[in-house]
C-alpha cells in the first residue's frame, strides 16, 4: 500500500488527489500544501514548496514513498536532483523530471531547438538578448504579422504576447529584454504565428514507454468569445471532437514518439508527465510549446474521465515497467467551468464567504484559490473553483455544467457562458 504525497495547492493538485484517493493500492494521501478540496481525500501539510528541506522532513516523518509534484516550479528548480542525491530520498518514486528534463518547460529557446534537432513539427524561430536587441528587431521585420513573442524562463503563464502591430511588438521585445518580465525575459524568442485550432495532449512516461492520456482544449482568455487578456485558464473540455483517430495517430508519430526519443539521445532521464501543447493546422500538428506536469484546468477535465487506476500507472512509471500498463477512458465528455474572482486575472479581493449548495455533487468541485478562515470557506485566489461535469455530450455538459454553478456562490463571481460552445 503506497503512501503519496502530492505537491502543489490549486485544481491540478485536488483532480490527481481525487483520482489518486480512488485507488486500491492507496495506503495514505498526503497533499503539500493542499486546500480545503484536497482536505476530502487528503491530509494536508503546511508546507512551503519552495523549502526542499521542510518537504524532506515531511516525506521522512510520514513514511513517504511516493512524490507527485503538481506544480513545474520546483521541478525546475531541481526538486528531483535534491531527492536524487539525499541518502534517504533517493529510492522514493519521484513523478516528475530532474532539472535538466525541466528545461523543457523552463527555457523556451531550449525546447524549440529540441524540437528542430529531433525533427518534431513546430513554428520556425529565432532568440534574442538585450545584446542582439537589434537582430531582434531585424527579424520581426522579415516575418508576417501577428508576431509571437514569448519570455524564454517561467513567467507564471503570462510571458507570451501575440501582436499584431510590428512598430508594438518592437517595443514588447524592448521591454521583455529589460525585465518586463524579470529574469524570465532575459532571452525572448520570437516565433512565426501558427494559425489553427489548439489542444493539449498529455503523456505519463517512464522513459522508455509512454501511455497517452485523454486530450483537452482549455479556454485562455477572460471573455466569451476567447477576447479579453490572457488567464490561467477559464474552462476545458475533453475529449476534443476534431482529434480524431487520424489526428492522433500523427501526434504518435510525428511528436510523442520523437519527444520520447529525442529524450534518451540527449540521456535526459525523464519520468512523469508531458504537456504538450499542440496546433491543429490544417489536420496535420505543430507542437506550440512543452509543459513538464499536467495543465490547470485541463486536468479537472482529463482525471474524471480516467477509468483505469492512475496509481498503478505511476507505480509503474517509477518501476520502468510502463509498458504493461494500459489506460482505459470513459468514452463520456468532460466540461470544466473555472469560476474565478471579479477583477481576474488583475487585481481581485480575497475572503469572500463561498456558499455550496447541498445538491451540488462534491467530488467534481475541484478547489483551486480557497481556504478555510474560522471553519468557513472563502476565497483565496483569482481562480477559485474548477466545476467539472461528465456526460454523453458536449450539448448536455454545457446544460448540466451551467445549472451546476448556480449552486457556486461567492461576492463578484464569475465565469465564461460560452465553454464547449465553439466544438459543437
């Protein structure tokens, strides 16, 4: 019986422990630092993610024998190197990659020159510092509006800008290259504009084999109609009506297994999840970006519709023995509302009281910005809920989904009306 301890505290974290809390070969769950969500399946520990050491201690005193890092942060910031080298932690399973794997996500300039070296379909590119300011400017000259602009480090979701103006995206790079974004912004990579559909395809590998999990296309902006600025997320849906069969076996193909690949050429141990993002251009796709965790709030959608045991998955990632695995999926569709804070994604007050109707069903109430405060449940972040539902159709999600979240309430809440409403 295994003893988990998930790392991280929004929606992601609540979805795995959920599913992971479903499990037979479940000893104890524990969640670092967790939210009231996970408090359902989960104990949670007061813990700084940040503090390698705190969470050492934490893995030690509860006999810890497995570490599923939600969040890329501390993957990035070498979360598994430090496990990797302590005595005592180095043969507790890890799901997640060392720093070096980590640089998929945590350098965008290191990820597209995977990509070109492993013959994987991508937008073609070029980087620039502040000492190649001018080259930069040069090259937004030579290509086509509109003009991606992307901070290379982590940048919390919000260092990509697509203009289309060329005298404006001059003046973004100019700013990114002088700490518009921080220590993020220090190499900008500029990309040609993908036109197309997007969607997110995730993989669970040990290495050597892989299982691919439920695909999702999450919803960006703040407004309906995908306006507005750019967020976390404001909704997903899975699966994707346009990834069929024909689709995916070409993501096999031209991505999973080149990435997979790519990964043992650079002897880049890799084990734990890949997110890939993904453009559908014309059927045939481009990878826009790699992600080293599950996507929030694709997550909330991709777990309820996971029928095989993900813990005996995630045993076998860390075992090498993947290969025998094999997912099943819930044939149904999954809408997830993310039902956020008014003045989302800028400023917002937290500590609103939240009210919960009795018929809501609970368990697909995924917590992403809340705590308790004298036993009651307020809000504590821009995106507060995750509202998931699992029916036979997008149709009859966005009907149960909507009349769900009546029963959701908290001062200014708000979320998108129009979620799914572009597949059907």
């Amino acid at each position: 019986m295994r003893r988990v301890l998930i790392i991280g505290a929004g929606g992601r974290e609540h979805a795995i422990a959920w599913k992971i809390s479903k499990s037979n070969l479940l000893g104890k769950l524990f969640c670092a630092p967790g939210n009231p969500g996970t408090l359902q399946v989960a104990q949670n520990l007061e813990i700084d993610i940040k503090d390698f050491q705190a969470i050492k201690e934490a893995v030690l005193d509860n006999n810890i024998d497995m570490v599923v890092v939600g969040p890329e942060e501390p993957l990035v910031n070498g979360l598994k190197d430090f496990f990797a080298k302590e005595t005592l932690l180095k043969n507790i399973t890890f799901i997640g990659p060392d720093s070096q794997g980590a640089m998929l996500e945590g350098s965008k300039d290191f990820a597209k020159s995977f990509m070109l070296k492993h013959n994987i379909p991508t937008s073609m590119y070029n980087s620039f510092n502040i000492e190649t300011l001018e080259e930069g400017y040069r090259y937004l000259e030579s290509i086509k509006s509109p003009y991606v602009l992307k901070a290379d480090g982590l940048a919390a979701g919000k260092g990509v800008l697509i203009l289309d103006d060329l005298d404006e995206a001059k003046k973004e790079l100019t700013q990114m290259l002088n700490g518009k974004f921080g220590k993020a912004g220090n190499m900008v990579v500029i990309e040609e504009f993908l036109s197309g559909i997007e969607l997110s395809v995730f993989v669970l590998t040990d290495g050597n084999n892989y299982l691919i999990l439920p695909e999702a296309k999450d919803y960006k902006r703040i407004g309906e109609g995908d306006t507005g600025l750019n967020t976390g997320g404001m909704g997903a849906v899975s699966p994707v009506p346009f990834a069929n069969s024909t689709f995916m076996k070409k993501v096999e193909e031209r991505v999973v297994i080149p990435t997979i690949e790519g990964l043992k050429k650079e002897k880049i141990e890799y084990s734990g999840f890949i997110f890939i993002g993904l453009m559908n251009c014309n059927e045939e796709p481009y990878v826009i970006e790699y992600n080293v965790r599950m996507g929030d709030p694709e997550t909330e959608a991709v777990m309820p519709r996971i029928k095989s045991d993900l813990l005996a998955h995630l045993i076998a990632t860390g075992n090498g023995t993947l290969a025998k695995e094999q997912i099943e999926t819930d044939p149904g569709t999954a809408l997830t509302l993310v039902m956020v804070s008014k003045g989302y994604p800028n400023s917002y007050q937290k500590g609103y009281p939240i009210e919960i109707s009795n018929n809501l069903k609970e368990d697909l109430l995924f917590h992403s910005g809340t705590k308790l405060q004298e036993k009651k449940l307020v809000t504590n972040g821009g995106r507060v809920f995750a509202l998931t539902t699992l029916t036979d159709s997008i149709h009859k999600g966005r009907e149960t989904i909507y009349q769900l979240a009546k029963g959701v309430n908290f001062q200014g809440v708000q979320y998108r009306k129009d979620i799914g409403l572009d597949l059907i």
